[in-house]
C-alpha cells in the first residue's frame, strides 16, 4: 500500500493566504494612495486660499492706487488751470500799461484838423471813427500811426464826404495795438 500524502489542502490554504495578503496590501495600498492624495488635495486648496488671499489684498491696493490716481489727475488739472490763470494774469499785467500809452499815442497821432468820435477795441484790433477836414488829414493820422510804437497796420475802411462843400470826410479806419518790443521782434 502507499501512502498518499494530500497536498492539495494545504496548498489551498496557501493559495487563500496568499489572496489574503494580496487583498489586503492591495486595500493598505488603496487607503494609502487615498490619504496621499487627500494630503495633496489639503495642500492644494490650502495654496489657492493662501493665493486668493494674496491676490484680493493685491486688488485692494490696485483700488486704492486707481483713488490715488484719480486724485493726481484731479490735481494735475487744477494746476493747469490754475497754470492758465497766472498767464492771463501775467499777460494782463504786462498789458495793464499798455492801455495807458495807447491812449497817450493816440492823443499825439491825431493831426490838427482831425477829431476821434470813437474807438473800439477787439482784442488787439482798434476801430477808430473821425471826422477830417479833408483826405490829407486822414492820411497823416495814418503815417503817423503807422510811425508810432504802440500802434501798428493801419487800414482805411470807409471814408465819406459829409459836408456839402466837400471839406469834411467821415472816416473809419483799424489799427493793430502792438508794444515796441513787438516792432522790434517784426524787425
């Protein structure tokens, strides 16, 4: 008789051992690539929060500057304008003596024979309205206009006769006002 050593039951428990094993480091294996990935997970959203919070304190500042920015603008324009203002003053200043000569020329300009009734400024433009004793006159008070150093480019515009025996002419004539430092600069 021989003897018949069975095998098989042992190699069976070998065999659902070793599944065991397999199932559970699978399992060990599973939950710790789930924890790995967890733990990434945590510290990505902790990053994006943290970035996010980095990112909102940025905008802030933006606003503020974009405030600030607004106000420098503001700023700016009201030092042009103010800027402007101190011209026109200044200008004026420079002017303000100006009126004075003007007046002064056009009183040592007129030749005898010859009377202002009015003179109109526009700017730098005179129009000045008279009456002459004749056309002579009116071409004096032009050459002398024209020499005088407060008054520039005269032109005739209109000249009548209003006397019936033809001795007196209505006369219009512009001017420009000018000061000798423009002469001499024209020169």
């Amino acid at each position: 008789m021989a003897t018949h050593i069975n095998l098989l039951p042992w190699r069976d428990e070998l065999r659902a051992e070793q599944t065991r094993q397999f199932v559970s480091l699978t399992i060990i294996s599973v939950i710790f690539t789930l924890a790995i990935i967890l733990l990434i997970h945590a510290n990505l959203e902790r990053l994006i929060s943290f970035q996010e919070q980095r990112n909102q304190i940025l905008t802030d500042e933006i606003k503020k500057l974009d405030k600030e920015l607004e106000q420098i603008k503001d700023l700016e324009d009201t030092k042009e304008k103010l800027l402007s203002r101190m011209e026109i003053i200044q200008s004026l200043q420079q002017k303000r003596p100006q009126i004075v000569h003007l007046f002064d020329e056009l009183v040592r300009s007129v030749p005898e024979g010859l009377h202002l009734d009015s003179i109109k400024q526009s700017g730098e433009s005179l129009t000045i309205i008279g009456m002459a004793e004749s056309n002579g006159r009116v071409s004096a008070y032009m050459r002398n206009i024209d020499a005088s150093d407060w008054m520039t480019k005269p032109r005739l515009t209109v000249i009548e006769s209003k006397r019936k025996d033809g001795r007196g002419s209505e006369f219009t004539l512009t001017a420009s006002q000018s000061s000798p430092k423009d002469v001499e600069e024209e020169k």
